[in-house]
C-alpha cells in the first residue's frame, strides 16, 4: 500500500509541476489528467482496505469526469488556436466572438 501511495503521490506532484511550469495549453490538460489519474490511484489504494465499493465507484466517476474534461478542454484549445493561431494561454487577451 505504501509503494502505491508513494507512486499516487509522485504522479500528483508531476501533474502539479507540469501545470504550473508548462506554458502550452494541451500539457496543462495532460497536467490535469496526471493529478486526476494519482486521485484515483488513492481511491483504489483506500478501496481496497473497505469492503464496500464506494471508492472503486468513485474513482469510476473521476474516470468520467477527466474523459469530459479532456473533450470539453480540447474543444477549446482548438477554437483558440483557430482564432488567435497559438496554444500559449498568456498570449490570449481578451474573448469576443
């Protein structure tokens, strides 16, 4: 259990670095995918010490949440890149239609 509380723990801390330091908008989603994938890491980890199955349904719910995150995010990234022609988020000003 503690190997795998430690591996949770390196991959947030990944996710975390990525988002804070990358400066293109599709390596701060892959940031965010990392901590959603070390947070379900721990849901599985603390899951299996219960016998219920409240922690295996949650991390199934952060599964579907990271999978919309990821479309919904793409979505926008590729209609800035169409109108402004960069994935840099500082470079983006102002939004008007």
């Amino acid at each position: 259990m503690t190997h795998t509380l430690i591996l949770s723990a390196i991959l947030f801390a990944t996710g975390l670095v990525t988002v804070i330091i990358k400066r293109n908008a599709i390596m701060v989603l892959i940031g965010i995918e990392l901590m959603l994938n070390a947070a379900n890491l721990n849901l599985i980890v603390f899951s299996r010490n219960n016998p219920s199955l409240s922690g295996q349904f949650l991390a199934l719910f952060v599964i579907v949440v990271a999978v919309c995150e990821a479309a919904v995010g793409l979505a926008i990234v590729l209609r800035v890149y169409k109108y402004y022609q960069t994935s840099v988020p500082d470079q983006v000003h102002e939004l008007k239609d």
